[in-house]
C-alpha cells in the first residue's frame, strides 16, 4: 500500500500488484518531505508479508527505523551487513562468481565502479584492472580485493598466482603485454583500493575469502540490510561499498537465467539516496532484471544528484520504473518531472506538504495525488529489544569474531615477511655463476634462506595465505580441534582436494576428522588435541579400514606427535606403518605441495604453443623458512583463541 487517494470527496487506498512492484518505483523529493517514512512504510509492510527485501542506507537512521519494526518470527531472516560493527565483521568477498556470465559481469561492472571513484582512469588502466580480476576470477584458489591488490602490487605473488589461472589469455597479458607498459599504469587503481582498504572495518569484511552468500538471501526470502554510515566509514568509502552491493545484486538477478522462472522468488532492493551508488548496473537492472524477479525502489533528493553522475543512468531511471512519486521538490526538477504527468505541472509539483505526493502507475494519464500514512509507532522499550536481539542472532549467524580476522590479516603480513627475509645464494652446481649481492644486509638471525634459479622462489610461500583463511569453526571437539578441521580443509581444497569434515565411513559405524579426495587418491586425516595416545591409534586403524590410502595424524604438539609415532611402530604392521604420517599443522603444508609435485608436470597449450609445465620443490633452507612462518602465525592464532580446550 502506497497511501491514500483524496479526490472529490471520496478516499480509496491505493495499492500496487506483485507485477507492478517488480517493474521498479523511483521517488524523488526534497529533505523532510516525507520520502523516507514512505520507504519505511514499504519496507515494513514487504516484512511482515514475507518478503525478501534488501536495503541500501547511506545514513543508518533508516536501517534502526527498520530493525525495531522486524517482528519476531523474521529475527532469524535479518542480515545486517554494519562496517562499522568491527567487534563483529561480516564478510563480504566481491569477487566470487559461480558462472561465466557473472564472471564476465562482475569483471566489468567492477571496473567501470573504479573508473567513477578514480580521479585519473584511462583505457590502459581500464585494460590492467579488468584482466587483473579476471585472474582472481579465473582461479580455483579465487581470492579477495586484497590478493587483487597484491596482485597488482607484488610481481612475485603474481607470477605465483597466475601458475593456477585457467584462461590462457590473461596469464598471456600479464606475461607478455603488461610488462610492455609504460610507468605504473595500476598506481590509479592501487591509490583507490588503498583509500578503501585503509579504514579497518572495511578491510575486516573484504578480507574474508568465504562471506555472505547473496544467492541464498535473495532466493531465501532473507532481509538484508546495509548499514552504510557515512560518518563512520568515511563518504566515498560509504558509497563504493555501496555501488559494490548494488553489483553483486546486479550479478545474482542475473544469473537467475539459468533457474526456471517458477523458481525466481521476488525480492526487492530498496536504495536511498542512490544517486551515491549509481553504476552501470543500475541501468542495466531497471531495463533487464525485471523478469529476473529484482525490482528496485530507488529514493533520491534532486535530479541534477544523478545526471551529474551517470546521464545514462538518470534517463533509464524516468523511462523504466512502473511508479513514479514525487514529492515536493525544486523549480528545476518540477519543470523536467511535470513532463511526466498529465494531469498537473510544475507548480502543483512544488506546491506539496509533507506526506503529500503526485505519483503516476504506467502511464502519464494514470496520475493522481497521493497521501502517504506515518510510520507505525513502537515504543522505545520493544524497540530496543527488537534491535538488540536481530544484532545478536545476525552476528552468531553471518559475522565473524574479530580476532579471527585479525588472524587472516596476520597471516599476509607473515607471508609478506617470509617473501622479503633476505636469502644467500644456493650453491647448486659447481659451474653456477655467481650470485649477485643482495641489496641490503642479512639479518644476524635467523641465517637467510638458500634460493637459487632451479628451486621454486619465496613467492611461493604466499600460496599458504590464501590457504591458511579461518572459516566459520564447524565440526566436533573443542576449539583448537575445530580450527585445525578447517585449516586442513582449506590447505587441501586450495590444492584442490575435495575436503569433507567428519566424513562418515565403515557404513556409519566411524568418521574421518577430515577427509581429503582428489582423483584416485584418498588422505584421512585425524587431529589429535587431548586425546589419549591409544584412543588416536584406533581411530588411525579405523582409517586404515575404511580404504585410505594414506592417514595424517595431525597435532600442534611436536610431543603429541612423537608419542603418537612411538607407538604406532609398536602396534602398526611394518607395511602399514608406510602408510602413516606424523605431522604438525607447517609440516602439512610441505607434505600437501611434495605430492603436488608428481602432479603438476605435463603439457598445455597456450596461443597454439605447446609448452611444458614443472614443479619443483622448494629447497630445504626455503621449506624450513615457510615452515617457521606457519608456525609463527598458527601459534600466535592459539594463543589468541585462548589455546586449547
């Protein structure tokens, strides 16, 4: 229910159909008009219906309005996206895409938001930026805005990264074309990734490899709500995260082409003030994401707000919406918007009172005048307790524990050091050249790692970042346990092992703490913590029995370890005993990249050469480097969690 019409003495409610309501509505009016109590009015009512709504505020005042107004059956259904919750950060990964087509949407929607929010971007830049995504997005690994930055930043994490691009053709552009630029064609993309990234909250959400899954909120019914303050996170931080929300929604709607329109659930984004997040997906959304069941209600003050920004989008804006309300606004803005109406001009546009409005459905003839109702009253109490509770339910269900981001962070900046310590030239052959002399002095301790040309560079090590992102701690056992499931899970998946916690074997009668599978080759893997010696040798045994070919006995303690070796030599068969190993947490990294080594040679084609690929192992100086590094940030990691339980 839009409000009420009032005209020759007879009142009728005035209402929109579900068809109606997907072809988008655009309200526009000055400030205190009475714009926004409509939009809470709409969005309270979409709520208590049932609807799947989503919610753009660059203010926030919106956003509380809206959580004391939530009824208690839909607590569960809130995702509150608040960068400035930095207690409680919830992840927000822009580049991931599960299809082509979002791939190929996300790639340009991505660079044509930089482009807006640069000062300086030209087609070169617009050229480096596009490619430099796609890599990430072409990836198995994938990765976050800030392996982008690192991409475009670090050559050695580059050259790492793009060994596991699947598209020929970007590892051709940055092996081939990119190096032939002149300058520093991404200082204009990194000056804007560094300007977003600096404010904390921010780099707390994007640096979660694994976030909010918006294909689940929007074909989920979820309501989900941005909390984009600016005077918390900065104005143009506000509005890029912004502008980045309003493209993954853009790539979801469509990627709902490949699911039948039976199953295209309606779900509508509501965005105030919107002229701050006005992309090219905006337009595309109002004159294509109908039929993908995404309507739009887009809420500004002035038009000039949005012609200054995108005349493209500001002309798809009055020719696409089903509904247009206007309340009052300025001399510039009735004279354009009178054109739209039949029945009233530019004064009548001007001449509104608060809550008052002059809307048209479909057509110029189909106007009228239209009053809209208050907000709904809920006391001060109820309101506080509504807020309360939906805060506590979407932080347990979508947010993450702040030192377990720090945690991620702290892992790339180990990484970073591990690649910058100073190494002394291997001596590999007896006829090797000379090294040259590093540019600055080795530390006194610890003695530098060994490199040399045959051996895999210290940017290798920066693979263990990407692998090393604490996910939400499922599975069973105390906390340290739990962490190791799913650092083991990410080590292996980033290898590209299906990894499976607590998988069940022996029909039921067992599991598998983690499960590694990739092709013929099958690793059980169990983490021992505080469990008894003899109670681990069983559930190795257990293993064993289901059909493992090789079984990782995983712990922390280098003592647990060795107890745990003892005594399998005292139980296990010589033969079996072959098929055991006795790892800590850094010894599974280089033990995961040795068996990759079998793997990795054989022969691609790119541009229609053939061309031979090897792996070779890291020297042991290079393998003990990254070995302590692991083991630095995983022990700072326990300590943060309070160690074991």
């Amino acid at each position: 229910m839009l409000g009420e019409n009032r005209h020759a003495g007879k009142t009728m409610t005035v209402t929109l159909n579900a068809e109606q309501r997907s072809r988008h509505a655009y309200l526009i009016g000055a400030s205190g008009t009475g714009k926004s109590t409509l939009l809470l009015n709409l969005i309270v009512q979409d709520i208590q219906s049932g609807q799947g709504i989503g919610v753009l505020d660059p203010h926030g005042d919106l956003i509380d309005a809206v959580l004391s107004h939530v009824p208690e059956e839909r607590y569960n259904d809130v995702v509150l996206l608040d960068p400035s919750d930095d207690q409680y950060p919830v992840g927000f990964n822009i580049l991931s895409a599960h299809s082509e087509l979002e791939k190929t949407l996300l790639a340009s929607d991505l660079a044509a938001i930089f482009r807006r929010f640069s000062t300086s971007f030209g087609d070169q830049m617009q050229a480096v930026l596009s490619n430099a995504i796609l890599a990430i997005l072409e990836n198995e690994r994938g990765g976050t805005l800030l392996d982008l930055r690192r991409f475009l930043t670090e050559k050695p994490f580059r050259e790492e990264y793009l060994r596991s691009v699947t598209d020929p053709e970007i590892s051709y552009y940055f092996q081939r074309e990119f190096p032939l630029l002149k300058g520093s064609p991404q200082a204009p993309i990194l000056t804007r990734l560094n300007t977003f990234l600096r404010p904390k909250p921010i780099r707390y959400m994007v640096a979660q490899r694994e976030g909010l899954d918006f294909g689940r909120i929007m074909n989920d019914g979820k309501i989900f709500l941005a909390k984009l303050s600016h005077g918390l996170i900065g104005e143009e931080n506000s509005y890029l995260l912004g502008a980045l929300l309003v493209t993954k929604f853009h790539q979801l709607a469509m990627g709902r082409q490949e699911m039948a329109a039976a199953g295209r659930r309606p779900f509508t984004l509501y965005i105030d003030e919107f002229h701050n997040f006005v992309t090219p997906s905006v337009a595309s959304i109002l004159s294509a994401a109908r039929k993908y069941r995404l309507g739009l209600v887009l809420a500004h003050q002035e038009m000039r707000q949005l012609w200054d920004q995108d005349a493209n989008v500001g002309s798809a804006v009055l020719t696409n919406p089903c509904t247009r309300i206007c309340f009052r606004v300025g001399d510039w803005d009735a004279k354009k918007l009178a054109e739209g109406f039949s029945s009233f001009n530019a004064t009548d546009l001007q001449s509104l009172g608060v809550g008052e409005a002059i809307c048209r459905v479909e057509r110029a003839e189909h106007d009228f005048t239209l009053k809209t109702a208050p907000a709904p009253a809920v006391g001060a109490a109820l309101a506080d307790k509504r807020r309360e509770e939906i805060i506590r339910r979407s932080r347990a269900q979508y947010a993450r524990p702040r030192v377990e981001v720090e945690a991620i962070l702290a892992l790339a900046h180990a990484d970073t050091a591990v690649a910058d310590a100073p190494r002394a030239p291997a001596k590999t052959r007896r006829d090797a050249a000379p090294s040259r002399e590093p540019t600055q002095p080795p530390a006194p301790a610890p003695p530098a790692a060994a490199s040399s040309k045959d051996t895999v560079s210290a940017a290798a090590e920066k693979k263990t970042r990407l692998a090393l992102v604490s996910p939400p701690l499922l599975g069973r056992g105390g906390r340290e346990h739990k962490y190791l499931q799913h650092l083991v899970k990410r080590l292996a998946e980033d290898r590209g092992y299906r990894a499976v916690i607590e998988q069940p074997i022996l029909a039921g009668a067992g599991s598998v703490d983690v499960s590694l599978e990739k092709g013929e080759r099958r690793i059980a893997c169990e983490i021992s913590v505080t469990t008894e010696t003899d109670h681990e040798i069983d559930n190795i045994q257990k293993c064993l029995a289901g059909g493992y070919e090789t079984v990782i006995a995983l712990s922390n303690d280098p003592k647990t370890v060795r107890r745990l070796k003892e005594r399998s030599t005292a139980v296990l068969e010589t033969k079996t005993q072959a098929r055991v190993r006795f790892l800590q947490p850094e010894d599974l990294v280089l033990f995961l990249d040795e068996l990759a080594a079998g793997e990795a040679s054989g022969e691609t084609t790119v541009r229609g050469y053939r061309v031979k690929r090897r792996y070779q192992s890291v020297s042991p100086e290079e393998a003990e480097l990254r070995k302590q590094a692991i083991a630095q940030v995983l022990g700072g990691r326990a300590k943060g969690s309070g160690g074991r339980t």
